[in-house]
C-alpha cells in the first residue's frame, strides 16, 4: 500500500503542476490537497484490482489517480464552513484554513473537472469505449446517487433520526459508492466477465460498509492526534451511527462479519486476490 500511496503520488504531482500567475493560488491548493499524506486506499483499491487482470500499472495508476482527486475534493469541501467546519486533515490545517473559502472551493472543483480530464485521455486507456465506461462508473460514484447524494443526507435534518437500514444506506452512498468504483475500475481496465464484475462489487461493497463501521469506532475511540482529524464529531452532532446503534461491541463484530464476507467473495479469484484479502482485514485494523 506504501509503494502503490508513493506512486499515486508521483502521478498527482506530474498531472497537477505548479502554475504561473494569479491561477497559481488555486493550482497550489489543488496540490497542497492531494499531495499532503494520506492511505490512497481507493487508488490503491484500483490498482490492485486490476492487478488480477495483468493491466499495465501506468494505466491503473492514472485511474486511481482521477478516483484520488474526486475524493480530496470531497474532503475539501468536506471541511468547509458550511459542511463540518473542520480545522485539521491529514495532521495540517485543511485548505480553507490554509488559504481561504473561495479557494478551497475552487480547489476542490479543480480537482473534480480534472479527474474526469484524465479519464478521457488516451494514456489512460487507447480504448475510447474503456475510457467512456471509466467516466461514467466515476460520474455516478460521485453524484447524486452516491456521494454527493450521501453528503446531502448526512447534512439533512433527518439524519440524527436515521436507523440501522438508514445510516447504512447513507453509507453506501457516502463512503461506499467510491470504494465500489475502485474495485470496478480495475474490471474495467481489465476486461473482466459479468462474474469477476459481480465479486469485486460485492467485495467492494462489504468493505465500504466495514471501512464506515471502522471509522465510526475511530471517531468514538481515538483523539484528534492520532487520526489527525478532529475525534468525536458525530456524537457532537448527535449523527445517528453504527457505533451509537450498535454498541462498541456490537458494531466491532459487525465489521469482522463483512470483512469475513469480503473475502469469501473473492474466492473466483484464488490466491491472486490475497492482497484484497489483507486489505479488507486491514481496514478494521488500522488506527487512523
């Protein structure tokens, strides 16, 4: 995961270069966004996945690429004023902090306009039909359907009277529409059948929903030092969550569960997929 973050990193920094003039403010942002740190468990998701399909790295990186920046935007926006009014990321002050409101707006729709740039050029794929395929798994990942749509119902009123079905639902929208999009992108890239298609989604799926459950124990459990973000937010927000729902306890096991089915998932796969395996395990372990 180290060695593929490194690369990713190396990507982000060739495909978002400094820039000269007044528009060099928001380039600097865009980079301060995505090259300060991070898991890049999504691009990392991607690369990986098509791994199981022999595609050449540099085509994989590039997607995973294009998937880190719609996420750092997310984040960007994330920590808004009008969002979570979030001081810290990653361990440094987020980009509004950093800079202002008005570029961290436009730094986090830099990001999403180029995301898609990327996905639509040849060295990402010479295959205009794999390309369009990429654009749009992306496209509905991120909007209404998925995470935008997820944000809106985290911000709503209703969110604090949400049950079981409720946050999960919001949770695939929110967090796990993108890890969905990872996995899939490596079957797209690869070509792969209806049936490898259908086990990376369900592997996909169960780990968007242990990663959530994870991050929710992480919120409850941990302080603003050790995530490098601040702790005990939704609690503050009285958010309804698979923690306050389920108990530690309850929600603990819950992750184990569907990490247990992430893997077996991956059984059409073989030994190929280990690495998806450890990667499943790792989310519930990890502590930030």
């Amino acid at each position: 995961m180290r060695g593929v973050a490194e690369r990713i990193s190396e990507q982000l920094d060739h495909l978002l270069p400094p820039a000269e003039g007044p528009r060099g403010r928001v380039a600097d942002a865009m980079r301060y966004a995505t090259l300060n740190g991070g898991k890049r468990l999504r691009p990392f998701l991607t690369v990986t996945s098509a791994g199981l399909f022999d595609v050449p790295e540099d085509r994989a990186l590039r997607a995973g690429a294009a998937l880190e920046m719609v996420h750092c935007y997310s984040l960007v926006h994330d920590d808004l004023p009008a969002m979570d009014d979030s001081e810290l990321r990653r361990g440094t002050p987020t980009v509004h902090r950093r800079y202002d409101d008005a570029t961290a707006i436009l730094a986090g729709d830099g990001l999403l306009t180029e995301a898609f740039a990327v996905l639509g050029e040849p060295a990402t794929h010479p295959d205009a039909g794999v390309r369009a395929e990429l654009t749009l798994g992306l496209a509905r990942a991120a909007g209404t359907a998925g995470m935008v749509g997820g944000q809106m119902v985290d911000i709503s009123p209703e969110r604090v009277d949400l049950d079981l079905n409720g946050v999960t639902e919001l949770q695939a929208m929110k967090t796990g529409a993108l890890i969905r999009f990872a996995c899939r992108a490596g079957a797209i890239l690869g070509g792969a059948d209806d049936t490898q298609r259908a086990a990376l989604d369900g592997y996909a799926d169960d780990l968007g929903l242990a990663f959530q459950i994870a991050d929710d124990l992480l919120d409850a459990e941990s302080d603003a030092e050790a995530l490098g973000k601040p702790a005990g937010q939704d609690a503050q927000a009285d958010k309804a969550t698979f923690v306050e729902l389920l108990g530690i306890e309850g929600a603990r096991g819950r992750a184990r569960d569907l990490v247990e089915s992430a893997v077996a998932r991956l059984e059409p796969f073989g030994e190929a997929a280990d690495t998806l395996r450890a990667t499943a395990r790792f989310v519930v372990e990890r502590d930030s």
